[in-house]
C-alpha cells in the first residue's frame, strides 16, 4: 500500500479523534456526569419550638402563665423537677447502623437506598431530638446526653428496631420502631421497658418523600416517648 495513503488515513483517525474529543470537552464532559448524585437528608422533629418563657416582670397567675401552652403542669410532673434525665442510644442491630437508607421492594426483603443517604446514623440523630424534645418538659431539672459526663438521676436508653421505607404497596409507608428503657440510675434497677411505633404514608415515591415521612413518624413518637418517660418517672423514688 502507498506510504502516503498510510499517512493520509492516520491522519484523517487522528483528527476525527481530536473532534470527539473536543465536542465532549465543549459539552461539559456528559460521560463525566453521568453519575446520580448522592443525596443526604437529616432526621428532624418537626415539633414547633416552644415559645419563649414570660419575664417575671410580665408573669402574672399560673393559670394565666399556662393558657397558652400545650404543657399541662399536672401535680404528678412537679416531682420530677429536680431529677436529671441522661439519654443514650441502645444496641442498633447491624441493618440500621448505618447512614444509608433501608427501604423495602416487597414488603419482606430490605435493601440500601444506592445514592440516598442520612447525614448521620439514625440511632445518634434520635439521641439528640430526644434529647431536644424532652428538655423542654419542665418534668426533668435537665436531660443531657450520657456522653456529656454528668451525674443523672434516671437513664433512659432507645434503640431502633426498625426505620425502613415500605415501598411494596401504594402509596408506601415509613415504619420507626424503638424501644425505649428507663432506669433508675441511683439503684441500677429497670423502671420499665416499653416498645413504640409510628407508621406514616410517603406522599412521594422517592428517597426525599421516604426521608419527610420517616420526619413526621419520628415527631409523633417523641409526642408518645416523652408523655411515657413523664409518668413511667413519678413511680421511682426520689
């Protein structure tokens, strides 16, 4: 064959190569991107904050102090007000101690969400917005996390059983499951143990409507956990 065909064609490959090239580079490189995207989304209470306390210059009758608080002061709640609540997290079973999210395809079976994650592991976030959610109980003096090297009175410890997106029917459902200990820490004695579950519709088929749904199942069981964890305290001695 003749040299300069030789030539000619290895140049006419190079410069086709050269234009692909330069036409992926000018289109923002679409096989670089071509990766979903990892998402991440934070456990919340969606609770409203509570309202701030009335200055004493402004205070007038206990009745009229509490008209508009959703805070009962009933007579059980103030023998509680010197005790020091500490929250820990249980033993999480392996499936649930992990940032990713677990969903279900059929109702049985679990499996990894490939590109939705939380931005923390489950059991840690619960720690902390149980921790948020009961300090505003005027039935503890405070409630601290055990980590923080404090004196408590009573532990009170919750472990995840389950925290999975049902997406075998429709619409699907997040389902939470805990179960919260509460023990007096004085006696090193159980006071009770007591199982919780919310189960709550997702309003959209995807990660970011499993992650809304599993907030407003989180929210409705710290409303039960902190009402339990109140009366579950009046029965330990002081």
């Amino acid at each position: 064959m003749n040299p300069s065909r030789l030539t000619f064609r290895g140049a006419m490959l190079c410069a086709v190569a050269l234009a692909v090239v330069g036409g992926l580079s000018a289109c923002g490189s679409p096989l670089k991107n071509s990766a979903p995207r990892t998402e991440y989304f934070v456990l919340r209470d969606l609770a409203p904050a509570p309202a701030p306390a009335p200055s004493p210059a402004t205070s007038t009758t206990p009745a009229a102090a509490n008209a508009g608080s959703s805070v009962v002061a009933a007579p059980a709640l103030a023998a509680g007000t010197s005790r020091v609540l500490m929250i820990a997290a249980g033993p999480t079973p392996t499936l649930f101690d992990s940032e990713r999210m677990v969903f279900s395809p059929d109702g049985v079976s679990r499996a990894y969400y490939h590109f939705a994650n939380w931005s923390e592991r489950p059991a840690r976030s619960l720690v902390q917005l149980a921790e948020a959610r009961l300090a505003q109980d005027p039935a503890w003096k405070s409630v601290v996390n055990t980590v923080a090297g404090v004196r408590g009175d009573l532990l009170l410890t919750l472990k995840i059983d389950d925290l999975t997106h049902d997406d075998s029917k429709q619409p699907g459902t997040v389902r939470i499951a805990v179960t919260a200990e509460l023990l007096d820490w004085r006696q090193r004695r159980l006071v009770q143990r007591r199982p919780f579950e919310r189960i709550v519709s997702v309003e959209a088929r995807n990660a970011a409507g499993a992650a809304a749904a599993a907030n407003r199942a989180v929210t409705l069981l710290l409303d039960d956990l902190g009402a339990w964890a109140r009366e579950a305290a009046v029965s330990v001695q002081k």
